[in-house]
C-alpha cells in the first residue's frame, strides 16, 4: 500500500506555494511595520496548557484537540490555537518586566481532530498577533487594523467586520443569569450541544448556527443591551477609533468566541464566499488570562488569521514571481566557465534557471520561452571565446551582446526593485 497524507492534512505543494509565501511575507512586513515581534513556540505543549485557559467546556478542548501521552506518560497535546503558549511564554520567560505592551506575532500550524470541509483542516495555519501588558482601546483598534490589512494587502476585498463586546466579571455573570432565566423553559427545544452548553457554557448558546437554537436566541436578552457602563463606554471608543481608520464594522450582539479565555471587545473578519467556514479572521481582549495562568494581572489583546482561508479568497490569483533568467550554453557539456557563471548570477541573488542535462540550444530556448523567465542568458562557443554572453528580453524578443563581467550588474538593473529573494 502506497502511504499518503493523513485525512484533514494536505501537502503544500511547489505550484500553490508562491501565494502561501506571499501572504507570509505580507503578514511579517505589516506585523514589523506596527512594532510586533516574532516568536516562535513549540507545536506540541502539556495538554493542561489548554485546558486551562482555552477552557475544558470548549468543542476545541473537549472535542477537537490533540491529546497523547509520550514515552514517560506526560499528557501533551498539539496546539489547537496560539495565544495559550505565548502567554505561558510571557510568564516563564518574566516578560513583564520588558517595556510594555510586549507584541509578539506568529505564523505557523495548528492542529484540531474536526470534520474535514472547505476551509477547515485537520493541520491548518495562522498568522496572529498579541499585545500583552497595557490596557489601552487604541490596541484593540490596532489589533483590528492589522487583521483587517494583511487580507486587503493580498487584494481581498468585501471583508465584513463584526464587532462585539462579552463583558466583564462584573457585567458578564449578571448577563448570563438573564440568558440562562430566557432559555429556562425552552431547553428542550435547543440542539444537543446547547443543553451541554447550557449548564457548561451558555453563552456559546448565541452563537450556535443550529436554527432551533437561533429562534430561541433571538428574541431573548443580548448581552451588548446588558454590558456595564465601563465595558460600554470602552466597547464605544474602540468604534470610534477604527472608524478613525475607516474601518466599516458591525456590532454583532450574538457574536461571541469558541474560547474562554476572551473579555470584553471581541471581533471576528468574515468572508461570504467561504461558505460555512467564513471566518477569515478573530481576535479580542483577554485581560484576565495571563493572571489565571499563574502570571500577575495583566491586560492583553490579539487576533488569529486563518492561513488556508486566505488561500482560497485568493485561488484566482498569481503571486509567481518572472524575476528569473534561463541560462542557455552549448556543447552538450557544461563548460567549467558556464558553471562558474551560473554560480555567480545565484551568488548575487538572481534567480537562474538552467539545464543539467545534455539539451541542443534550440531546445534550451523552448524550454526558456515556457518557463516565465524575463530574460534568457545564451552562451554559444563564440561568446565564450570572447567573455560575452547575449541577454534575450523574452517578451519583445531584442537581444544585446554583453559581457559576462558586468552580466549581473546589467540584470540587476532591469529587474525592479526588491524583486530578489532577501537579496
Ligand atoms: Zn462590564
Ligand atoms: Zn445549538
């Protein structure tokens, strides 16, 4: 039997991978640009990491995550989300004591054991970003920003900005008595997961998709008419300042999120062509996690983009790079001056294509006219006779006899700015 990738998981293969680089390259330039840092955590953590603070009662905890024991027994799992290991990162590495917030960002895999559909994998990727240590509106408007920019940077457009705030200690449990009060007698009516929810989780109960539970929902109680007036007033100032950055944005009053860790301003970025996974994007403040993990007190704020979701938005569109040259040379053999050329043009970051098989000239230059190269380098015995080379624009077909010392200058010149790979 021939082995292949596990269900949910997929390879990423040479063809898609420019526009999986380009969404990386785009996050990390917008992500240094507002002053966050990379970091970097393990994939696989004690399982307790999770369970304490993306919450036991949750789908991603209860049902969907990772959990082995390895060869001493300890239970570990893989990482269902990001925030959980960079606030154990905050805490055991005394963050706190660095110039404050401490902003951090990630880019990497994620693992959650769920059905596999569109736009949900068993292994996925995210790009996220945390604010640890002040607590201030203007970083949940930036927060926002950022996950709002790095899909429109890539060219997505008709993004849809949810907005929402789920209170605090003080507005959050006299909220959910109301709720709980609402959906008393109409507990029968809810879907399976609602009456787990209810006495586990109720405040998932809104943002169950069942339809059951949403005409149950509905005309109840919704906990953005119920917030105290300091979660009102800071979910205010955060509208005015992405409306500041002329963000357009909904208040969702049903929106809340799939973790417990999350308090007051809350947000997600959907997409409508998705379908039922069309969530490109969610984040929100949660000023009591890192406390409840063993750090002290301390306010924090972030987002998680999906990678893959992205992806799809982005299927129509072509991110390969043409900065290439094809290197032609003739005589069947590759000439100790034609190896020493090829290796200087890549030295200098130009990316050069070429044969290691014995090809004609002619069949070289097919092989050039298919392969999107700007620029074909052709070395025929005369030109290495005379230290010359003839550069070939692919497009209009003209030619010029340059010389192979000043080859990488000229090419260079002609390729646009910043279109070398970290050259
Ligand atoms: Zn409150
Ligand atoms: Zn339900």
């Amino acid at each position: 039997m021939v082995v292949k990738t596990v269900r949910g998981t997929s390879d990423i293969l040479p063809c898609n991978v420019d526009t999986w680089q380009a969404l990386e390259l785009v996050s990390r330039n917008l992500l240094e640009a507002y002053d966050y840092k990379e970091i970097r955590t393990p994939v696989f953590e004690q399982a307790g990491l999770f369970q304490k603070s993306v919450g036991e009662s949750t789908d991603i905890v209860s049902k969907e995550m990772y959990v082995f024991s390895d060869k001493k027994g300890r239970e570990l799992a893989l990482r269902p989300e990001g925030t959980a290991s960079i606030v154990r990162s905050f805490i055991e590495h005394n963050m706190h004591t660095q110039t404050l917030p401490v902003k951090l960002y990630y880019i990497g895999p994620f693992f959650r054991y769920e059905r596999p559909q569109a736009g949900r994998t068993r292994q996925f990727h995210q790009v996220g970003a945390e604010a640890i240590g002040v607590e201030d509106v203007r970083l949940d408007a930036e927060i926002i920003d950022i996950a709002v920019q790095i899909p429109s940077k890539m060219g997505i457009k008709n993004l849809k900005v949810m907005l929402n705030s789920i209170g605090c200690k003080e507005c959050r449990p006299k909220y959910i008595k109301q709720l709980l009060g609402h959906l008393k007698n109409k507990i029968k009516n809810l879907c399976a997961d609602c009456n787990r929810r209810y006495s586990t989780n109720p405040l998932r109960i809104l943002d169950c998709k069942k339809p059951e539970c949403i005409q149950n929902v509905k005309d109840g109680p919704t906990i953005t008419e119920n917030l105290c007036a300091k979660c009102r007033n800071k979910l205010e100032t955060v509208e005015r300042y992405i409306k500041y950055l002329d963000i357009d944005y909904q208040i969702q009053p049903y929106l809340v999120r799939g973790l417990d860790y999350y308090t007051g301003v809350i947000f997600e970025i959907t997409h409508s062509q998705l379908g039922a996974q069309n969530v490109v994007a969610a984040g929100g403040r949660y000023d009591n996690l890192i406390e409840q993990m063993g750090g002290r007190p301390t306010p924090a704020v972030g987002f998680a983009a999906g990678i893959e979701r992205m992806i799809m938005l982005l299927a129509h569109r072509n991110f390969q790079s043409n900065n290439s040259v094809c290197l032609a040379y003739l005589d069947f053999s590759m000439d100790e001056r034609v190896f020493k050329f090829l290796a200087e043009l890549r030295q200098n970051g130009i990316h050069t294509k070429t044969t290691y098989q014995e090809k004609t000239l002619k069949n070289q230059l097919k092989t050039a006219a298919k392969s999107n190269c700007k620029f074909s380098l052709i070395l025929g015995a005369n030109e290495l006779l005379k230290g010359t080379v003839i550069l070939r624009n692919m497009k209009t077909s003209t030619q010029e006899e340059i010389m192979m010392d000043n080859a990488v200058t000229i090419i260079k010149k002609k390729f646009p700015l910043g279109g070398f790979r970290g050259m």
